[in-house]
C-alpha cells in the first residue's frame, strides 16, 4: 500500500513536471526593451504589465533597431536569442516640455509603443503623450537644468541637488512612469501581440523575400541550414525574387541618384543594374533616356516623367536604397537608417546634428525628395522626418501631396 501510494505520487510529480514544461514551451517569448530616458524600475514594471498577458514570456532585451535588425539578432541570430516578438517602449529626449509658471512647472513628453511579430513582420504601434504638474517652490528651478535625465540616471551625469527638490524630482518621476504603465495596459488590451505565435523562421523568410530584403532573407536561410529540404525548396522558389530584388535595389540606387541630383554616380548605377540578370531593360534604358537630358528645364519633366513611373512598383527594399542614396549624395551620409511606414520615411542620421550647421539646404533637400517619393510610392499625402537618433527628436519634417509643386520643409 505504502509502496503503491509512493508510485502514484511519483507519478503525480511527473506530470506536473511534464505539464509545466509543456506550459513553458507552449509560452510566446517576447522581447521587451526601451529606447530613452526610462528608469530600470519603470522598464522593470512594463515588463511586469507585459508578462502579465496569458502564455506571454517576457525577455528584457536592448532594442537592436528597426526590422532587419530584429530579425538579424532574434531570427537569424544564435539559438538562445530567439524570439517570438518584440516589444520597444521609448521615450524621445528631445519630446521633454518643462514650461514654469508662476505657481506650478508643468511637464509633458511623448510615449511610443512597437510591436513587431518575428514571423509575419507584421508591426503595430502607438504614441501616447503624457503631462504632470508640480507646485513651484524654492530650489525646483534645479529640476529645469535636467529635463533629459528627467526618467533616468543612466547618462551617468549625476547631479546634486537639495532633498527638496530630489523629491520633486522623485515625485514626477513616479508619476510619469506609472502614466507609462498605465498607457502600456491600455495599449496591450487591443492590440495584436495575442495573435504572435511561435516563430516560424520559413515564413519570416518569405516575407522577407516579398518585401525584397534579399540579404537579411539569406541570413534566415542559413540559420534554418541550407540542406534543410524546406529551406532548399523555398530558396529555390524564391531565387528569381531573391535576383529581382538584387536587380531592383540597384534600380532604387539610381533613382536615388538621380533624384539627388548626382547623375555621374547615377549612370554608374544603371549600368550596374543594367548588367543583373534580373533587370529590366526598358527601365534600364528610361534612366538613360533621363540622364541624357539631364539639364533643365527638360531635366525636371523627364526625371518626373521617370519616378512616377518607376518609384510605385519598387518594393521595400529598393525604395530603402533609394533613400540612402538621396543621403548619400546630397549629404555624405553613409549610413542612415530608413524605416518606412504606410504614408511616412523615418530617417536617422546620427551626423545630422552636426550636419545641419553647415549642410542645412543639402538636408533640407533630401528629406524633402524622401517625402516627395514616399508620396509617388503610396499615392497619397506623406511625411518624411529626420532624427539624429533612435526615439530622437525630429530635427527636420517635411511633406509632399500631389497637389504640391515642391516639398514643404521646417523644422518640428
């Protein structure tokens, strides 16, 4: 009996212990991590809020970037890093407001919540803005001469300031990041990271593919292992696309080029593209038709002529190359960021700054083509904002509708 009873609870131990592996398994693996001035106490909370969702397995992380960063680290990247979805909580420093009066201080930010499913890379986000009021007494002055380290101390640019105004300061801390908190719980209760299963690295592959993104699609290829059968007939469907999208993104370049109004490096591009095997001829021989009357004012109708045409059937890759290429030229930039939404071309520049001061025009002239070619790309009004960093402040915005006759540029 003794014996008996001592098996059965042998037994019962076993599958517990089988059920909460098979719970544990069975849990959606989402990275969260922050961009900004956010404290490790407010990171830690949102995480808490996060995790607080049925079969959700919070992974603190240290944001990569954009998609393709994403999927490079968390994809394609080493086993123990694989996730299912990814969430970033930021907070530009440069959204910080302190306005004084004569009886209160009143401060005011901006909140931004992205979430990207590894598998679909499909991506959702929201901005939420935030205020707080604090009485003015002596000494809160000292909180105006550190709006940027208003949520956190992780500049390393500590500061004394006297118990009075430390717990000001403590005081609005707290009650900003618990408006975060309390934004994020609003946000996750209709959004879509419910629908993120686990990660299916082939059609994260695929999707990378439709969307032209040839190099980080092989990246995904070889972390599956290429004498996998299934990833050996995906790559082989997807060869002639993997080509075109080779062949487009040297397209996109001399657009670029082109519309940056840099047409030697343009003609050197063509010819590349004319040489892919995926090219198109006839789009090949358009770039030259609009090179050899590259001087005005029959310059402008041609090139128009050209990127109305060209600029909507590009796909996401080469329209990203195409952008970089506007930088490149008309500000020596060599590695923007671009990320791309329905109607808007975020572009980050960490030169910009600095740039500004002695190339505002050659900037100023490229966020606004980005805009202009955003607007031939989605057929409707668009926006396109330079920061300086990731979660920055804009430092440029400018948009283009097709009524327009020139992009409207301006600072924020």
């Amino acid at each position: 009996m003794k014996n008996g009873l001592v098996a059965m609870l042998v037994a019962a131990a076993a599958l517990a212990i089988l059920a909460s592996s098979a719970a544990v398994a069975g849990e959606i693996r989402i990275g969260v991590g922050s961009v900004g001035p956010i404290s490790p106490e407010g990171e830690y909370r949102i995480q808490r809020v996060v995790g607080s969702i049925p079969n959700i397995d919070v992974v603190p992380i240290v944001p990569p970037g954009g998609i393709d960063a994403c999927v490079k680290r968390f994809v394609a990247g080493e086993a123990d890093d694989r996730l299912d979805g990814v969430l970033v909580v930021s907070v530009p420093t440069g959204s910080f407001k302190a306005v004084r009066g004569s009886r209160e201080a009143t401060f005011s930010g901006t909140y931004r919540i992205w979430l990207l499913n590894l598998s679909t890379l499909e991506e959702d986000s929201h901005e939420f803005t935030f205020q707080d009021e604090e009485p003015v007494v002596s000494g809160l002055s000292a909180v105006f001469a550190m709006p940027a380290d208003l949520l956190s101390e992780r500049s390393g640019h500590g500061r004394l300031v006297s118990s009075n105004v430390y717990q000001a300061y403590e005081s609005i801390q707290s009650r900003v990041e618990g408006k975060m908190v309390a934004a994020t719980r609003l946000y996750l209760a209709t959004s879509p990271i419910r629908q993120i299963g686990p990660l299916n690295a082939l059609e994260c592959a695929h999707r990378l593919v439709e969307r032209g993104d040839a190099e980080t699609a092989m990246a995904v290829f070889k972390s599956m292992g290429v004498d996998n059968p299934q990833v050996k007939a995906m790559m082989a469907r997807a060869r002639e696309k993997l080509l075109r999208a080779e062949a487009q993104k040297l397209l996109g370049q001399s657009l670029g080029a082109l519309a940056g109004g840099n047409p030697e490096q343009a003609r050197t591009l063509v010819e590349a593209y004319a040489k892919a095997p995926a090219a198109d001829p006839s789009q090949a021989q358009a770039v030259r038709e609009a090179l050899a009357s590259f001087s005005p004012p029959a310059a402008k109708t041609s090139l128009d002529t050209l990127l109305k045409h060209d600029v909507p059937a590009l796909d996401h890759a080469a329209f990203v190359a195409m952008i970089e290429q506007i930088f490149s030229d008309g500000t020596g930039t060599r590695a923007p960021i671009v990320q791309t939404g329905a109607s808007q071309v975020s572009v980050e520049d960490g030169g910009a700054p600095s740039g500004l001061k002695t190339q505002l025009d050659a900037y100023a002239h490229a966020i606004g083509e980005s805009a202009r070619l955003m607007s031939l790309r989605c057929g409707c009004a668009a926006t396109a904002v330079l920061t300086g960093q990731e979660a920055g402040q804009p430092l440029l915005r400018a948009r283009f509708q097709s009524s327009f006759k020139r992009p409207e540029v301006g600072l924020p």
